[in-house]
C-alpha cells in the first residue's frame, strides 16, 4: 500500500480589480497525523511564491489539485511518496527547498 503525504500553498487570492492572483498571507501547509505544520512564505511577492512551487516540484511534490478555501482565497494541492524512514512531510527546517520562509506553526 503506498503511503503518501500532502500540502498545499495557500493565501492566494483573486484580485478582481486586475483579474489576476494576489499573494495575501501566502504559506506552505503541510498535513501529518498530528497537525497542520504551516511554513509562511516570507514575501508576499508573486515571484517568491511561484519559486515556491517550482522547489516543492523539484523536491518530488506533484500538483494534484487547486480549489478555494474561502470565496477568493485559493489553495493548491500537492502530493507524494512519503518516503520510508519519514513521517514528517516538513522536513526541510523552515525552508520549502532554498525559499526562505517566515516562520513555522504546528495546529493540532
């Protein structure tokens, strides 16, 4: 049976003044059996964030889905392999690949 562990970028809203996407509070949130763990993207800069998901690509992460968490507030999906030795999806320290992140919480 394959196990796998997930997260999801988030924070992302629709500006429908200039009909594109809006980095507010955008975050990594990575689910585990005991919680939330939430790494915050440390610029609220469109680049930092798509340099986000480029790392959690290359990192194995595969997209699998996008919707929205409140009315303009949209997440994306992501997925992978949960590796033997680890339960912890977050294992990068603070850091989703090279992007520096602001700080991390644990909900749960």
């Amino acid at each position: 049976m394959s196990q796998w562990e997930y997260c999801a970028v988030v924070g992302i809203f629709n500006s429908f003044q200039n009909r594109h996407l809006s980095p507010k509070f955008p975050a990594v949130w990575y689910f585990a059996p005991g919680g939330i763990q939430i790494d915050e993207i440390k610029s609220k800069d469109v680049q930092a964030v798509t340099q986000t998901i480029a790392r959690l690509g290359e990192e194995g992460w595969e997209m699998v889905g996008c919707g929205n968490l409140e009315v303009a507030e949209h997440a994306i999906y992501f997925k992978r392999r949960r590796p033997q030795d680890s339960t912890d999806p977050s294992r990068d320290n603070g850091h989703v690949g090279d992007t520096e992140v602001a700080g991390s919480a644990r909900l749960g």
